[in-house]
C-alpha cells in the first residue's frame, strides 16, 4: 500500500511539473523592435506571427493559440507620443537633485502642496 501511494504521489509531481511548463511564454517572447516605423506613426506588430498554438484541451478540444505580446506591443505603438523617441531614443538629462529632496522634505513634513481644483484632477 505504501508503494501504491509513494507512486501515485511521484506520478502527480511529474505531471504538476508538465503541464506547469505549457503555462510558461515561450522562451522566444518578441522585444520592442516588433513595433514598425512607416516615417510618420509606429505600426503595431502583426499578431498572426506572434501566435503559437495552445498545448492545452479543453474537453478534447485544442485551447485558443495566444499571441505572446501582441496587446503589451500594440498599446505601446498607441501610447508613444512622439515616434521619434521610440526610432532614436533622446538622452536623458540631469536630474535636479534640489527639487526632489524639496519634494521629499515637504512630503515629510506634510507640507504638500494641494492639488488645485480647476483640474480634472481634482475629485471635488
């Protein structure tokens, strides 16, 4: 009997460590140059290349294939204001170390400026 368990018990380890495996992206997950350029706007990528097939079922029935990083890219290509900066990145500057302690020292001594109320950022 305890062998029966001992084997049972292996026999669910390996499959928790296979099927956790199908769950994983694929090792070859696109980067950011799948965005396209056309000289004036970013191009979002082509999500039928980014598809790879589920090796999942679902009743005997193939899952749905998945497009790894087709939406993170696509609103990436939508969110860049300027496609410049995305062709050729601007270097940053210098940060201005006297306005982010000012920042701090004020949060700090809960002197924060109040948010003003002509602003949609205001909840009033």
């Amino acid at each position: 009997m305890k062998h029966a368990s001992s084997f049972t018990f292996a026999l669910l380890c390996v499959t928790a460590l296979t099927v956790s495996g199908c769950f994983k992206p694929p090792v070859s997950m696109p980067d950011a140059s799948i965005i396209g350029y056309d000289g004036k706007h970013l191009t979002p990528p082509d999500c039928s290349k980014l598809e790879h097939s589920s090796l999942l079922l679902d009743g005997g029935v193939p899952r749905p294939s998945m497009a790894w990083g087709c939406a993170t890219y696509t609103n990436l290509a939508a969110q860049i204001a300027n496609p410049q900066d995305f062709v050729a990145p601007r270097s940053l500057g210098p940060a201005d170390a006297a306005i982010a302690a000012s920042a701090v020292r004020r949060y700090e001594t809960e002197h924060v400026y109040p948010l003003p109320t002509d602003t949609t950022r205001s909840q009033k």
